[in-house]
C-alpha cells in the first residue's frame, strides 16, 4: 500500500513510519522537516505545512496512495481540511485522537469535534484511532519520570499525589501503540470504525508504579519492600 503520514517524525509518528516501512509498504512523510528523525532511504519526505495542505495538494496527489495517516488532528478546522484535500485521491483516511476524547482541554484541541468530521465524511473510508497515554522511548513528557528518580535514589518510599491513587487511565508502550496503528490502517475491516487503542487490563496509578517498581528496580531487595504513598 502507498501511504502519507502526517506529522510522521514525532515520538509516535516515527514509529509507526518505521513499522510500515518494514512490512514492505510504500510510505510517504508529510512534515516541515525542522524535527530531526533520520527517515529511512525507503521512505519518501513530503516537506509542507499542516495547516496549510491546499498549498502541498499537488505533492501529496503526485505520490499517489491508499491511506493517510494524520497525527496532528486537533481541531474541526484542520479535520475539514483534511478530508477536503485528501478524500477526492485516497481510499481511507486514519485520523488519531485520544481516549480523552470527551475532555476538552482547549480552543485549539477539540477531539469530539475531529471525530465527527470524520465520521461524515463522504466518498473515503476512514478509521479512527483513540489513543491511551502513550509512553516509552522519546516521550517528552517523561510520565513516569518523577517516580523513576524516586526508585533510582533508593528511596524506601514513593510519594505521588493523593488524587492519583485511585486513578486509572489506559497506558500503552509506544512499540505496541504503533504496531495498532499500522495494523488498523492497512486492515481491510478496519475501514469506518472507531477503535479504542489501550490495555485490555487498566490498573490504578498506584499499581502501575508498584508494577514499575517490581519490574525494573535498581535494587531489587529495595524494589520488593518499597512502599508506595501519596501525599507528595
């Protein structure tokens, strides 16, 4: 299959080229060039602007593919966009929103919105992807960073903040997040689904360190009598 990601050089993005890549598909990266990711000789780059794809139609048409891979769908305003200039020369369209979906953050990140564009869309099949919190290698959110430095120190006892305790929200390894996305955008009943990307099994903040704890400790005499708390 010929294939576009936009916004393909970002922390998942890149691994979701790379995965394609290696299945033999022919991928296509549609970015402004200014994040280093060292593309594979493979792979083509489409240098233009996200919010400005009218101005790249040509380009994007020239390569020539069946799906569209969109990391960077944020608001109505740029789900519209898309569909209007990749729908007339494309078979579907995969755009990547969040399990947060029904959360709105701000005037420029409005997910619900995006899906529903997509979701009518008329004349191209297209997937939506909600995603979990993604971690791993290159997360620039380093999620898990403040407690890793807390079990690297030695520390008897890891603090975090009391209202978390409880909290579950679905995580995912960004190897694994991607093999879902590459595997949704060129699964033939894929087309005109909504899928929620995530663990089959969700465990409370507090378990997901204790996890981290057992499973990766600096000591692992210490890792196993750590005691984890909030109030900190």
């Amino acid at each position: 299959m010929k294939i576009v990601v936009i916004g393909g050089t970002g922390f998942i993005g890149s691994s979701v080229v790379l995965g394609l890549d290696a299945r033999g598909h022919d991928v296509a990266v549609f970015s402004r060039g200014e994040r280093e990711f060292k593309l594979p000789g493979s792979v083509t780059h489409i240098r233009g602007d996200r919010d400005r794809l009218h101005d790249s139609r040509e380009a994007l048409q020239e390569f020539g593919h069946d799906a569209v891979v969109d990391f960077i769908l944020f608001t109505e305003a740029q789900a519209e966009g898309l569909v209007e200039v990749m729908a007339p020369f494309v078979e579907r369209i995969v755009g990547i929103s969040s399990c947060d979906v029904y959360r709105k953050y701000a005037d420029d990140y409005e997910k619900i919105l995006v899906e529903e564009v997509l979701q009518g869309a008329q004349g191209v099949s297209t997937t939506v992807l909600r995603l979990p919190a993604v971690y791993g290698p290159g997360d620039r959110q380093r999620r898990f960073g403040h407690y890793i430095r807390q079990m690297k120190s030695g520390a008897d006892t890891v603090r975090f903040p009391a209202d978390k305790a409880e909290w579950r929200f679905t995580h995912g390894f960004v190897e694994n997040v991607a093999a879902a996305i590459a595997e949704a955008t060129v699964h033939p009943a894929a087309s005109d689904r909504t899928f929620n990307v995530g663990e089959s099994v969700t465990p409370t903040f507090k378990e997901r360190l204790q996890q981290l704890g057992v499973n990766a400790p600096v000591d692992r005499r210490t890792a196993l009598t750590r005691t984890f708390e909030w109030g900190g």
